[in-house]
C-alpha cells in the first residue's frame, strides 16, 4: 500500500507545488520538483513491476478507504497491482519522465511554462489513477480525469481560436463516449451490485446466459450490452472511427502533451480498459467481433488520411489512430496480450516521433509544414537517426520493437475464426503497406531531398540542445529492443498471469506458441514474409515518390482527383458532424430560444402577466370615477343584490 501510495501521490503533489507556488519557485524550480516527482513514481513502479513480475510477489488488491456507503452497496477508493497494472505503471511514468525533461527545451520561452509542468504532471497523476484502480468507480475517476486534462492541454494555448476548437471538440466527442461508459457502468451496478472487479468477474459467468428487453421486444445478451457500451466509452478515449475525430485536432497543443497524449496516457486508456474487462468479453462473441471489426475500419481507413497530411504532427497522429486499430483488432481476436505488448512497444516509438518531430519545430522556428523542409539529415543528425529508429519500428522492420508487436497482431487475426476475422486481416496487412508509405514519406520529405527552407530559417538551423536529444535517445533504446526482450514472456508465457483471461476456445496466441522459436527465428522468418515485403514496397513507393521523382505525388493527386479530394477532406467525418450534431444543436437552440424563450416565457408568462395585469387594472380603474352619483348608484345595486340573496335564498 506505501509504494501505490507513493506512486499515485508524487506526481500529484509535484503538480499542486507546481500549480499553486510556480510563481515563487521560478521555472527552474517548477521543472525540477515535477521531475522529481514523476522520477519517484517511475522508480518505485519499476521496483513493483520486478517484485510482480520478477520475484513473483503476489497480487496485491486492497481499498484505501470507503467513499460511500448507500443501499448496501460500499463503494472503494483501492488499488489492484498485478501484472497488467505493473507494466502499465512503468510505461506511463517512463514516457512522461522523458516528456518533462523534454519539456525543458521545448518550452522554454514560453509564458505558460510552470502552468504546463502542473498539468502534465495531473496528467500522470489521472493515468495512474486508472490503471491502479480496482473497482468501475475510481475507473470512471481516471478516466474522466484524463479527459479533463487532455482538454486543459489540447487549449493550453488559449489565445489560439484553433486550440479552444480542438480542446471542446475533443471534450464532447469524449461525452459521446462516456455517455456508453457510464451506462455500463450502471448496468453492473445494477446486475451485479457491486462495482469491485474482483466480485464483477466472479459473478460474470453466472450471468453469461441472462437476457435483458431493450427497444420493444428485443432480447440482448446482458454482457453483450455491458461490453458493447463498455468499449463505446474506449472508442472516445482510443479514438476509433467514427469518435476519432478528435485525435488529430490534438495536434493544436504542445508537442509534448501530443507525445504524452498519443503514447503512454489517454489513447492509451481505452486499449487498457478493454484488456482488464477481458473476463467479461470473454462471454460475449458478438462484442468481441464488434471490437475487432471497428479496430479493423479504424487501421486502415485511418492510415490512408496520412498519406495526404503535410503537418509533420498530423502526419504521426494519423498514425497514433491507425495504430490504435490494430491494438483493438488484437482485443477483438483475443489476444489482449498482443494487444498490450503493441501498446507498450507502440509507446516508446510513438513518443520518440512525436518528440523528434517537436525537435525538427524547434529548429525550423515552429513551423510545421514538411513542404518547406527537406535536406535537415546533415544539419540534425540526432533528430534524422533517432527518427529513423522510430519510423523503422512502426513499420515493423524486422528486428526493431514494432516488427514483433505488429507482426504477432496480423498472425493472430489471421489465425482467428471469429466472425469478420478474415476482413480484419485483410486491413490490417493492407495498413502495413500504407504504414511505411505515410512514415518514409515524412523521413524522405523532412530529412532528404532538396532543401526547402528560407534563407532565414536555413542560416540559423542547428540540432537541439541535450535536454531535447537525451531524451531521444533514451526511447530509441526500448524502441529497438523491447520488442525482442519481452514476446516471448508477454506473448507466449506466463507474463500476465490471472490478470487477462482468455478462454480455451480463444486462445489463438497459445496456437502461435507452438510455432514460435525464438526472436530470432521470428526475424529472420519475418524478411520471407508477405508483411516485410509490403513495408519494404511502401519504402520504395516512398522513395520513387518524394526523391527519385518529386513530381509524381501532385500527378497522381491530379490523376486521381475524386480520390484525393477524399482523403483531404477526412471522408468528410468533420464536414458532417458539423452540420449535422453542431449545426442541430445550434438550430435546436434557436428553435427552444425562440419558441420558448422569447414567445413561451418571455411573450406569454413575462410580458403575458404584465399585459393581463395591466388590461385588469384599466377595467377596475373604470369603477374609480370621482362621481358621487356612481358610487350611490353601485351601493343601491349592492343592496337590490343582498336583498336578493335574503328573500330568494341564493
């Protein structure tokens, strides 16, 4: 309890010092003590993750305390550290030490500076907050926290009309979500009456067979409409189609918020969340198909967007979403462990070409546009080759981290015979040739070929300083060998342990394990293969494209009009979603506003009543002449009227 307690509390209280009293300990100040903090909480979850993992200590599942008790249910405040908890641990603290130490170079002229260090640092904090916690009620605290986060980041440039944009868009995409989130959430609540997960998986399979009415007369599996609206919610927080949307706006924030965001925080939550549930989408196949098969649209659909993006950012956010698509197609065919190994792999990767691309900004003088760059290998050496290693990863060259994470996907989708399994292959192999188009496209136009920078910009261009490249090199290190260190236990031994589970029947990485001997074997297996020689022909695509013949992309663009416009135009996801859900909620509004408003509130209860009143009083005022004479003659009819009553009994 005194190590999750540590871990959980440093970041957060460097975020509150830094927050609170930034003003007083200057920037340096600032920096060190969320460093620090961060540091802390990285170091004491590499000292769980060896005694989880290494030294086989046993799970540790506890409640701090009791947050409320009510109809007889408790709901906790706790901790669940296994083994899926401890490796998250270690991803999510690592990625952001290097994003703080990264953060010193990248924002140091900026006036906000001591207000992002406390955000970053409440943005690790919400992390561990759900990835440590062992019941649906401190889930929905972390989830929403790093919603919440992500929007004070996404805006943290708040005098930008663009970034306020993309802040409340990512907000209410994350609403639509949530919405299905919060739901499940209630219908275990309701079925299970508890939201601790120890006791929501031991009752699982004793509702497995129960039916719930939804709509009319239709019946629905009850853990089928759990998990379908659990994984709504990661649809909005993982960014898959059609809640994607998001993602790439993102970009209007900092670079290393970016890195943070797309790498180790909340994309990341959604592919998490799924995995921990694996006991209840174990129950459910229809779930499961759903899953794999919105993964699949998302890693291909997705991946096509980049190969159009000249912003170096929105580039590598596209493929943050076509990555994210396969992570789910892994979820969807049950390999939750291929599915994590990926995240992993894909967060040091990720990170590292997020923090590359801030480096090539740095120098560039903040622009973004890798059509005014080219030729920057011989001025940035650091930058081009840990670049490089990145973009080498995420195309899966065989050896590097992504090849063993990406690869065991496609297998194990290849392998599946779950329903639309041969569908999900079929995109996520079609994404590998897109995958190493859209990333050698950026290495190409960014790093060689002609120089097309200013003069201005090109006379004052140099590497970045240590605190920018130290950090580079230190993700290239796992970048290139995680993947070889960890498949086998991840994938093919006891790694996981209780903490995923896996039924017998799904169970396709245990049929890859039989083939499997050995890193090695599997790299010098993998240049034989139809996913090498793909990655390998989206090299060559690349290089034919944007250095042999740099006319040919604007040929093809002209050639292939309707095509391009497509692409450009995101197949038209924002186009819609503004007309229809933000154009009718603003036509909505004006309808109540004016109906309701301005006629029914103000035109008839307001202005209605002091029109009432006033046309009453002009009749009543009527009775007030000043003449003697009327008022004898009102008495005289009050008295014939009395006089009535008396005699008749009326």
């Amino acid at each position: 309890m005194t190590k999750a307690l540590i871990i959980i509390l440093a970041p957060l209280l460097a975020s509150v010092i830094a927050g609170l009293f930034g003003h007083r300990i200057g920037r340096a100040g600032t920096h060190w003590v969320t460093i620090i903090g961060v540091a802390i909480s990285f170091l004491v979850s590499l000292l769980v993750y060896i005694d989880i993992l290494w030294e086989d200590a046993p799970v540790f599942n506890a409640n701090l305390y009791t947050w409320l008790m009510t109809g007889g249910i408790s709901l906790h405040i706790g901790f669940l550290i296994d083994e899926l908890t401890a490796t998250m641990m270690v991803v999510v603290t690592f990625v952001s030490l290097m994003v703080h130490i990264y953060t010193i170079g990248y924002m140091h002229e900026d006036p906000g500076y001591q207000r992002f260090f406390s955000y970053i640092s409440l943005f690790t904090f919400s992390m561990l907050m759900l990835v440590m916690a062992n019941n649906f009620l401190q889930l929905f605290f972390g989830w929403e926290a790093v919603g919440l986060v992500s929007y004070l980041l996404i805006g943290f440039w708040y005098t930008r009309e663009s970034a306020i944009f993309a802040n409340l868009k990512a907000f209410l995409i994350n609403r639509v979500g949530d919405f299905g989130f919060l739901l499940s959430i209630a219908a275990v609540l309701m079925y299970f009456d508890t939201l601790d997960y120890a006791e929501v998986f031991h009752q699982a399979p004793e509702l497995a067979g129960t039916t719930i009415t939804i709509w009319g007369d239709a019946q629905w599996q009850l853990l089928t409409v759990i998990c379908i609206l659990l994984f709504i919610g990661a649809m909005g927080k993982s960014a898959q189609a059609p809640l994607h949307v998001w993602l790439p706006d993102s970009m209007e924030g900092p670079t290393p918020i970016s890195a943070l965001i797309h790498a180790a925080t909340m994309v990341t939550a959604g592919i998490f969340m799924v995995a921990r549930m694996s006991p209840l989408f174990e129950l459910s196949e229809t779930a499961l198909s759903f899953v794999m098969l919105t993964g699949a649209f998302t890693a291909f659909f997705m991946g096509l967007l980049g190969l159009v993006q000249n912003d170096i950012k929105r580039v590598i956010a596209y493929s943050t979403l076509s990555q994210l698509g396969y992570m789910t197609v892994a979820l969807g065919v049950s390999a939750y462990a291929a599915g994590i190994f990926h995240l992993a792999t894909h967060a040091f990767f990720k990170a590292l070409l997020f923090l590359a691309a801030g480096s090539v900004i740095i120098g560039m003088h903040h622009e973004q546009d890798m059509r005014k760059m080219g030729g920057l290998w011989k001025i940035m050496p650091i930058t081009w080759i840990t670049c490089l290693i990145g973009s080498l990863a995420l195309i899966g060259f065989p050896g590097f981290s992504g090849f063993f994470s990406k690869d065991m996907i496609i297998e194990a989708v290849h392998h599946s015979e779950r329903y639309g399994a041969h569908v999900a292959y079929w995109a996520v192999l079609s994404g590998v040739f897109v995958t190493a188009l859209y990333s050698f496209r950026l290495i190409f136009m960014v790093f060689h070929g002609q120089e097309r920078m200013d003069a201005h910009t090109r006379a004052n261009l140099h590497e970045s300083p240590p605190v920018v490249t130290v950090p580079l090199i230190l993700l290239a290190i796992p970048s290139v060998t995680a993947g070889a260190l960890f498949i086998e236990p991840m994938l093919f031994g006891d790694y996981f342990g209780n903490s995923i589970v896996v039924h017998p029947e799904n169970n396709v990485l245990g049929s890859l394990g039989e083939h499997f001997h050995g890193w090695l074997a599997m790299v010098e297996h993998g240049v034989t293969q139809l996913p090498f020689m793909l990655a390998m022909a989206g090299v060559l695509v690349a290089w034919l494209g944007y250095v042999a013949f740099p006319e040919a992309p604007r040929n093809l663009a002209t050639m292939f009009k309707p095509i391009y416009w497509l692409l450009t135009r995101k197949y038209g996801f924002d186009e819609i979603y503004q007309a229809v859900f933000a154009g009718g909620a603003r036509m909505i509004g004006r309808l109540l506003s004016g109906l309701g408003d301005r006629l029914l509130i103000d035109g008839m209860l307001v202005n209605g009543s002091a029109r009432i009143v006033g046309l009453a009083s002009m009749m009543i005022r009527q009775v007030q002449s000043g003449y003697l004479y009327h008022y004898a003659f009102a008495m005289i009819l009050g008295l014939l009227a009395l006089l009535g009553i008396f005699v008749h009994g009326l």
